[in-house]
C-alpha cells in the first residue's frame, strides 16, 4: 500500500509531468495536434478489428505460465500447406495482426496467433522468466501443440522477432526441416543500446540508460498511473501516434495501439527492459539461411531503424528486405495492406522452395527494395484538414 505522503508526492508528479506535456503541446505543436487528430478523425473513428477464431487454446508454458492462442483453420485444410504462426512486439498482443490476419485466412492459410507472457490474455510469470530465450522456449511449446507437422511460415514483429530468433538458436533443427520462410519485421539481432527514441544520439542514450530505472520504479503504482493517464486521453492518443506511426492512421487505430500499449501491465513492461537491452541473436541468424526470410520495416521506425534491419539481411544470404517510406515502428497496422501482401508472397516462394535438399537461395543477398505505398499517401492527402486561419485574423 501506498502512503498518503508518497501518494500525494507521485500525484503532484504525475500533474506536473501533466502539466508541462500540455504547455510544451500548447506552446509548440497546438496546431499540429489539432491537424493530426483532425486527419485522424477523417481516416476513421470507429473500427470492428475483431476476428472471430475457428478455435482457442491455452498452452501451458515448461513454468505453468497460460499462454493464449487463436487459430484459424479452412474448412478444407488437409495439412499439405504451410501453418503461419504470428508473434507480436512488445506491450501489444495479437490483435495487432488483424489485417494481416484476415488477408491470410481470406487467401485460405492456417493462421495461429497467439499472446506472448504477460501481455494481452495470457498469464503473468515470474520476474526471472521475462526474457528473450523463455520466449523462444514458448513458441517451440505452440509450436508442439498447434502444429506438431507440417510446413511453417513464421512472423515476428520487434520484440516477436527477436523470438523467432531465440527458437532458431536453440532449435536449428526445425528451421531445417519445417521451416519454410521467415518474417521479421521491424526488428533486431542485437544492439539495442543504439536506440535514439528519435531524439538524437544523446537525449536517446539518456532515456536508455535512465529509462528502465525510472520503469522499475513506477511499475508497483499502476493504478494510480492509470488514474493519472485517463485524464489525458488525446494527449495520449497524440504521442502514441507519434510515438508509433510515421503517416497519419485513423484515429481508431491510434486508440487501437494505445490500448494495447497501455494494457501492458508496468511490471511486466520493467521486467522485460533489461533483456531487450542484452539481446543479441545475430549468430542465431545464420540457422535461418535456406529458407525464405522476408525483412520488412521502415524508414522512419525510431525503435529498430535500418542499421538493424541491414545487418540481419546481410547475415543472412537470399533475404528480401522491403524498406517502407514514412512508416513508422507499428508498421502492421500503419501500411496493412502491403505487409498482407508481402507475406503472401513469401508464403508462395517459400512453398515453391519446399523438398528442395539444400534449398537453393536466389542470389540477391543484402538487396534493399525502397517501397512507397502511393495509394495510402493519396488517401492520407484526402483526410488532410486545412490549417487553422483563427490566429491570422481570418
């Protein structure tokens, strides 16, 4: 429990952290805070993102952790093709594959999401279980439950990367023999410390180096966080955005984002901190050469730029790296559409490659494909509002 002294210290905090963000907002960006929620708004309000699973299952991790998933499966599936398994980042769950999910099922794959430990619907664990490699441990655990046979199409995005990179060190063996293609998606092998949070090299090495102490800290006080963060919703919403998306995104998504940001428990997000610092699987990359493997982020992507994203295409020989133009880290729901398609096509070389013994690797290792979704731009364009003329004497 919380005393009242400490209570009335963390509260007059809380408003004077509240206080100085709206004055900077106020000062500094009003009229780009009116302008973005504005085309927010245009973009969409309201938003069903449910998909309704063909089947739900809790899969008890190796320390009795529940770890929730959701398959889908077509009627007519016999098992001949490939299972796709999705992996969510940090401090979101798996309704951040909707779209990717629905374009999938709708193209007749098996698709199994699921929520890593401690984020969405699955359980908590202990402190000492937050990590990198019990994360791969998990995914080979889904793996033996969901899909014991058969081919597999793996996608990762960020932190869900950095799993797949865990179970290909510890089982090289199914990525040998099962494994088909790979997604990694805004991501890293290693070397996060390099993180600037898009403030430059030195405010970014501040918050790296203060910021899991600061977590760690706060985290046994989340209610009165919550109560704290519920009074400012748009100011929320506005750095989520920023925080999350390079282009402008419908305001549902933004809301999308932050409730599964801000649905993260704060013990779970200190825990996980120090092993997103110490990760580094850039030798595990080499079990990944023979399959097809897909890297996809964007150009604007504060968490994981393209220094990440190049090193692990040029460790890995044959990788297709498609670069987004102004997208940001959540680029899943920001460019939908063209991860859907993206991954699509990786399934389809993937099963082209399949029975070949070594699997033969087009020849275009370390290859950049710079790609601008012209179609999104022309809708974000659409949505602009005119700027506010109230302070010109209009």
């Amino acid at each position: 429990m919380v005393s009242k002294s400490r209570t009335d210290v963390l509260l007059g905090i809380g408003a004077g952290v509240a206080a100085a963000g709206l004055a900077t907002v106020g000062a500094v960006a009003a009229d780009r805070l009116w302008r973005d929620r504005k085309q927010a708004e245009a973009l969409g309000t309201e938003e069903d993102f449910s998909v309704l699973p063909d089947e739900t299952r809790v899969v008890v991790a190796d320390d009795g952790v529940p770890l929730h998933v959701e398959i889908n499966e077509p009627a007519d599936w016999d098992g001949s093709g490939p299972t796709v398994i999705l992996c969510h980042g940090f401090t979101l769950d798996l309704r951040c594959w909707v779209y990717q999910r629905r374009a999938l099922i709708e193209a007749g794959h098996r698709v199994v999401v699921w929520d890593l430990r401690g984020h969405g619907n699955s359980g908590e664990g202990d402190t000492e279980a937050y990590n990198i490699e019990q994360l791969g441990v998990d995914l080979s655990r889904i793996i033996r439950d969901v899909a014991p046979e058969g081919d597999l199409i793996l996608g990762g995005h960020s932190m869900g990367g950095m799993t797949i990179m865990a179970l290909a060190e510890a089982e090289p063996g199914l990525f040998r023999d099962r494994v088909l293609g790979v997604a990694l998606i805004s991501t890293s092998a290693g070397g996060l410390h390099r993180i600037t949070w898009g403030l430059g090299s030195l405010l970014g090495g501040a918050v790296n180096r203060v910021g899991p102490s600061v977590l760690k800290g706060v985290s046994p006080h989340q209610e009165l966080v919550d109560s704290l963060l519920r009074g400012g919703r748009e100011l929320r919403e506005f750095f989520v955005a920023r925080g999350s998306f390079a282009s402008p995104v419908s305001l549902a998504v933004v809301r999308l984002t932050a409730d599964m940001i801000f649905g993260t428990p704060l013990t779970v997000m200190s825990a996980y901190s120090h092993t997103l610092e110490d990760h580094d699987k850039r030798e595990a990359l080499a079990n990944m050469v023979g399959q097809e493997v897909l890297v996809f982020n964007g150009d604007k992507d504060a968490l994981t730029s393209a220094v990440h994203s190049t090193e692990i295409v040029e460790a890995i020989p044959g990788a297709e790296h498609v670069f987004v133009k102004d997208a940001g880290h959540i680029i899943m729901l920001e460019y939908p559409d063209l991860l859907a398609s993206e991954l699509l096509q990786l399934i389809g070389r993937g099963e082209r490659c399949r029975g070949q013994q070594p699997r033969e690797v087009p020849a275009r290792g370390g290859s950049r494909h710079t790609v601008t979704d012209l179609s999104k731009r022309r809708r974000d364009l659409q949505a602009r509002p005119r700027q506010r003329r109230s302070r010109q004497g209009a």
